[in-house]
C-alpha cells in the first residue's frame, strides 16, 4: 500500500508534465483538446489526492448496503463524478470570465479550506473505526452518516468536495489548460473542457462502484478494509497539513536509516493491532490498536518526506531579487529563479531534483539560485509571475545579470534533463546557441 502511496505521483506527473503540454493539443482542434482533457483526467485520479475518496465512495456506492443493485451503484456514481464536473466547470466558467489563471491549488493552502477538510478525514477515520457514539453527539454522527450514506444528494454532494480534494494533484496540464481558458476568455469551451476533465478522473470512480458490488457485504475483511480506509484517510489529512505547516518538511532525512526506521513505525503497528484489533475490545486492546494507528500513520507520513527530502539543499536567496541579481552582477554570474508554492506537489520534485550533486554543482557554477514562493494567490504574486513569464507552477527561469531571459522551464523534470537545460543557459549566458530541447 504505501509503495502504491510513493510511486503514483511519478506516473501521473511524469505523463502530464511536458512542456506546455496542453498547448500541444490545442494546436490540433477541439476534439484532440477534449480527449486530452479526458485523458488527463484519468491520470490525477491515479495520485495521492484521490485516495482518501475511495472509503468513502465505496461506501456511497454500495459496498454496505444489501440493497443496492450494481445499477444504482452506477447511477450514484454517475451523479458523484456529475458533482464532480460541476466543480470543475465552475472554475472554467469562473477562468474564462476573468482571464486568470490563478491557481485551484491554491485554495488548498488556506486553512479555512485544509482545516475543515482534515477535520473532515478525522471525522470519517472515526467513523470507520467504529468511535463516533465515543467521540462525537448524535447530530453530527447523522450528518456524517448522511455525507457517506445512501442517496443521490449525498452522492452528489461528496462529488462536488471530491472536486476540491483532488486539487493539489491536478498538475501542470490543468494549469496549461486554465491558461488557455484564461486567455480565450471561452466560457463554454472553458467550462465543457472541465467537465470533461472531471469525467476522465471519474473513471476510476466508474470502477469502484462496480467493485463494490462484488464485494461480500460483512466479515471479518470488512472491519479490516475500514482499519485500513481510516489509516488513509488520517495520512490524508497529514498530506494536507503540509501546506499550512511547511516545516514539517525538516523533520525528514533523505538517509536510508530514516526511511528504516518508519518501515520499522509500520511493521511495529501491524504487529500491534491497527489493522486486526477493535475500539470495541477491551481497555488494553484499545490501547494496542490507537498506537498501532499512530505508528503506521507517522511511518506512512515520515515515508512520504522521506521521498520528497533533496539529499543536499542550493544556497537559496530567498525573496530578495536585489540581493540575487546584485551577487549575480558581482560574480559575473547569471540567475535561476525557481518559483515555488507549500501546496505544489511538483515543485517539491523539483527541490529534490535540485539536491542532485551534479545539479547543484551545474547550477552554483554559473547561477545566483533565487527562491519566490508564491503559495498566496494575490496581486502582488500574479504580477510577479506575470513579469517573470511564469503563470504556472512549477516554474524556473534563467537569466542574465540584467535581467534578459535565457530558458524557462515549466515542468518537473528529472536530475538528467534538468541538467541538460542548465547547461544549455550557461552556454547560452557565455555567448553559446541556445540548444535546450524545452525553452518554452
């Protein structure tokens, strides 16, 4: 499960990432343009931001309900990934209107969006685990009930959070997409383009409704599927504090001793009882199962920073363009500004790609390194994307002492290539053709 966890982002970033990439379809027409949405779509529902959703969609779509036939499991599907669509569509409408871009992720670096969403994963975990009539009133264990229960509307409901939640993973080609909605200002084509984005991530749900269906209603392996769900749906909400709680990050090492030690969190866990154990057993077993839960979420989170944490970090200028491009004159240097946000998944790929020896030694070599986070979605940020010719992330671009462009790079990009485009803007900053394969 946790190696599924770590190796996911890297298939759906990895095919969504090329340069520009939904300008590429653009250049065909429409129907390319709608079977890349469609496409792409079905790649963000492969990455970490969806996981959380499949407890409870297999919940909403008949996994504990013996009446439920495998067509109205369906059709509650279909009205979730409707929900879902509706979501989307708003932010293409809402792009078009305004012909900006800004960043969906965004939203989810604001705590009055990440805080009620975690409480949110809490809640559900407890419910799973069987602790609502301990932890929480009557009324609110009815409401909760009802989100993850049967029904269009709740169906319809959790599709359209579903929306929200998968977000942070949605990637640089939404991004290319919402800048073409943005600059054609095309609310129908802006808002059908979405949807059908949302349809693509949809698949997955499609196939989770079928499965339920096949699934035995009771037993033992359900009480461990809802150990297990919770367990997600708590490093769910560990995922989702990052943003808010950046220096989480430092807790990590990219040692392979520290990655030991929370597989050792893990196993020790199981051993204990977090996934076989009750809430509903005696004092002792109680105890057993929540630190069970606590090791295998922490060696789960401490997994994931261990596989975000560069090995070695630039001497980053953080924020102080002056000072860069000051150094960068002084040193007859030039100046890779990477732009960065606490709730992009790819540019802490980027960080890491950046912790390369080679690429470290490439970039001090003929590079000031600046960093700008922009993780507040403001004026202030859009113009300085806007000035820099970033309006996505990730973002880095190379450039003289005075300030003229050499190369952007507008993707996550492993340690080889990545070398390869800081070299092409050193040779490009000495007086050398410009040959980099991605300079969009």
């Amino acid at each position: 499960m946790v190696s599924v966890i770590l190796l996911v982002p890297h298939v759906a970033f990895a095919a969504g990432g090329d340069c520009n990439a939904f300008s590429e379809y653009e250049q065909r027409g429409w129907a390319w343009m709608y079977l890349a949405s469609f496409g792409f779509g079905f790649l963000t529902s492969l990455t970490p931001c969806v996981y959380p959703m499949i407890p409870i969609t297999l919940a909403i779509f008949g996994a504990r309900g013996a009446d439920v036939t495998k067509k109205r499991a369906l059709l509650l599907a279909t009205v979730y990934i409707i929900g879902m669509g509706i979501t989307y569509a708003a932010l293409g409408v809402t792009v078009a209107l305004l012909g900006k871009t800004g960043s969906f992720g965004t939203q989810l670096g604001s705590p009055y969006i990440v805080v009620p969403i975690v409480l949110l994963f809490a809640a559900l975990a407890a419910s799973l685990f069987g602790a609502f009539d301990l932890q929480l009133p009557s009324s609110v264990q009815l409401r909760l009930n009802q989100i993850g229960g049967k029904g269009f509307g709740g169906a319809f409901a959790m599709g359209l959070v579903g929306g929200l939640i998968a977000a942070p993973c949605t990637g640089p080609f939404l991004l290319g997409l919402l800048t073409f909605v943005a600059t054609s200002h095309n609310v129908v084509g802006g808002g059908s383009l979405l949807f059908v984005y949302a349809l693509g991530m949809g698949v997955l749900f499609w196939a989770l409704a079928a499965f339920a269906m096949a699934l035995p209603k009771s037993g033992a392996w359900m009480d461990a599927m809802k150990s297990i769900g919770g367990m997600l749906l708590l490093f769910a909400g560990v995922y989702f504090l990052q943003p808010l709680v950046p220096q989480i990050k430092d807790l990590a090492s990219a040692d392979t001793w520290f990655a030991a030690v929370m597989l050792g969190a893990i196993a020790i866990g199981l051993a204990l009882g977090a996934v076989q154990l009750s809430f509903h057993g005696p004092a002792g077993q109680r105890v057993r199962k929540a630190i069970g839960i606590a090791l295998v979420v922490g060696g789960a989170s401490g997994l994931w920073l261990w596989h975000d944490a560069p090995t070695q970090r630039l001497p980053w200028i953080y924020g102080d363009e002056t000072r860069a491009f000051d150094a960068a004159r002084a040193q007859g240097k030039g100046v890779m500004v990477d732009f960065a946000a606490s709730w992009c998944g790819p540019c802490r790929e980027l960080e890491k790609t950046f912790g390369d020896a080679a690429i470290s030694e490439a970039v001090l070599a003929d590079f000031i390194p600046l960093k700008l986070d922009v993780s507040t979605d403001n004026d202030a940020n859009e113009a300085l994307k806007a000035r820099y010719d970033t309006l996505s992330l990730p973002g880095v671009v190379f450039l003289r002492a005075n300030r003229t462009p050499l190369l952007h790079v507008r993707k996550e990009l492993a340690p080889a290539p990545m070398l390869d485009r800081i070299r092409a803007a050193a040779g490009a900053l000495h007086g050398g053709a410009l040959d980099a394969t991605c300079n969009d």
